[in-house]
C-alpha cells in the first residue's frame, strides 16, 4: 500500500515522539578558547564567502560584457556555493558559543536535505562547466552554436533538478529510520552517513544504497571532470601561444578546486562502513572552504572580472 508523503511525513512524527526528537552535535573543540576563536574565524570566513560570491553574480548581472555563457555558469556557481556554506555554518558559528549544541529531529533532516541538494547541484554544474570549456577550447569554431543561451540554461535547471531529485532519494529512506538512542552526531552538522548510524535496526542496506547513490555520484562526477580536463590540456599542450599558456594555468587551478571538493565527499560517501576522525575535517572542505576558493579560482583571478567589478563600483560611486 502506498501512501502520500503528508501521510508518511505524519507516521514518521509519530514514531519520533517516542524514540529520538532531538540530535546532540559535537563541535570542533571541546576547549572554550578555542570555540571563541573558531566563532570570530568562521563568522569572517562566512561574510568572505557571502560577499565574495554575490558580489560576483552581481558583476556579472549587471555588466553586458559578462553576459557569456562561461560567466553565466560562474554565476550560477557562486549562487549554489553561497546556499552550499548556508545550510549548516551559521548553525555552526552560533553553536561555538552555546554550551549545549543540539539541532530537532526536523532540523536534522532539513540539513541532510540541503546539503544534498546543493552538493549535487554543485558537482551537475562542475561538470557542465568542464564541458564549456572544453567546447570553447577543443571546438572554437562551433561555441556560439553548441553553447546556446538556451543549451545554458537547459545545463543550470539540469543542475538543479538532479541535486533536488539526488536529495529526495537520499531522505525518502532516512526520515523513516527509527532512531531511539543515541543521539550524539560526530560533526558539527547533521552528515548522513553518521546519522544513519544512530537508527535502532540494521543500517547495511541503507548505507549500500547510499554508497550507490551519493558514493557513485560523486565518484562518476569527479572522473568526468578529469577525462575532460586531461582532454583540454592534451589539446591546448599542442599550442605554443600565451593564451594557451594562460589556459592551462587556468585549468591546473580548476582541477586543484575541484580536487579539493570532490576528494572529501568521496572519502565520506564512498566509505559510509566506517567512520574517521577525519570525517568532520574533511567536511568542512566543501562546506565552508571550497565555497570561498571557487570565486578566488574562478573569478577574481580573470582579469574581465576584475575590470567589470571596478566599473561597477565606479558606477555606485558617481551614483
């Protein structure tokens, strides 16, 4: 018999009031110093990446010259990583002052939504991406056609929609997992492989179908992304001039990015049999610095950036 998600969402309530309500998430150091310091560290790094990237997608908002399907993407980017390091490190900074850091059993499963969700956008979009470039490079002559405005957008909403239909796969078998005890998750958030390891029956299957999922869609992103790469850099090697020698420094840092971001979610979700101390290290590789090195990367390193960010505060100035 199947049921409609208000009705499971309603049984999944009522088999929590009297098991689990509430999860007990562990900081990054149990010493007080050191929790005033992370406060003051993370709220900076919070503000950088939120300003960093909205200032870019403003940039490339407002200036014509920008309007390419290249920056199109980049914008699209800083978008996803602004919501990426949203969804849990605000939570995080305010928990460095609190003494007890517990999150509800609702919460929780909103955390392991969005993560999903914008992890996997992310990692549609790196891909896309790698595939601009790689028509722009590999197939000039054919870029204005094959990079279309619609093709653009068809590759953004694609993003999208796979991290919203990647996450509910992930929560359609989690939100029903009794969890009667104990509550304490290993992070400084709610991360899926540790807590389906607190639920009250046998987790093999459920962490086999997320190794199949979440394990395999970062695994076959993250090779996609170095077949294209190692294909760019095998075509631009073939070239002597200075654009291509800026090129292949361009593209030797988006594989650093990349490596950075992907490294860590494979080792999390490609192993969900064991947990490490290094876990809760590791994620905040792509929660919280990944979203930062992106625009230093991709953007504010390129020089019609740059100038289309002066325009703009030239522009407000005189305003």
């Amino acid at each position: 018999m199947f049921l409609i998600p208000s009705q499971k969402f309603e049984i999944m309530d009522q088999e929590n009031k009297s098991g689990v309500t509430e999860f007990i998430l562990h900081s990054l150091s149990g010493s007080r110093e050191l929790q005033l310091f992370y406060f003051a560290f993370f709220t900076l790094f919070y503000l950088s990446i939120v300003l960093g990237n909205l200032l870019i997608v403003l940039t490339v908002i407002s200036e014509p010259a920008l309007h390419t399907p290249m920056y199109f993407l980049l914008s699209n980017l800083s978008f996803i990583d602004v919501c990426l390091s949203t969804f849990a490190t605000p939570k995080m900074i305010i928990d460095f002052l609190m003494e007890h850091k517990t999150i509800s059993f609702e919460g929780c499963m909103t955390q392991i939504f969005f993560l999903h969700v914008f992890a996997g956008g992310e990692m549609m979009l790196l891909v896309a991406m790698a595939y601009d470039r790689y028509v722009a490079i590999c197939r000039p002559l054919y870029y204005a056609s094959i990079m279309s405005a619609r093709k653009c957008t068809f590759l953004v909403v694609g993003s999208w929609l796979t991290g919203v239909l990647h996450s509910v796969s992930q929560l359609a078998f989690t939100v029903n997992l009794p969890f009667c005890g104990p509550n304490k998750v290993d992070s400084f958030f709610c991360d899926l492989p540790l807590v389906i390891k607190l639920a009250c029956t046998n987790t093999f299957t459920f962490e086999v179908l997320m190794l199949s999922d979440s394990g395999l869609m970062a695994m076959t992103s993250f090779v996609l992304l170095l077949i294209s790469y190692t294909v760019i850099l095998a075509s631009v090697r073939r070239h002597s001039s200075a654009r291509m020698a800026k090129a292949r420094a361009t593209l030797t840092a988006h594989i650093t990015v990349v490596t950075l971001f992907f490294g860590p979610c494979i080792f999390i979700y490609a192993w969900p049999f064991s947990s490490l101390p290094v876990d809760k290290v590791l994620s905040i590789f792509y929660t919280v610095f990944t979203p930062l090195l992106n625009p230093m990367i991709y953007t504010l390193r390129n020089k019609e950036v740059i100038s289309a960010m002066q325009k703009l505060r030239t522009r407000h100035v005189h305003f």
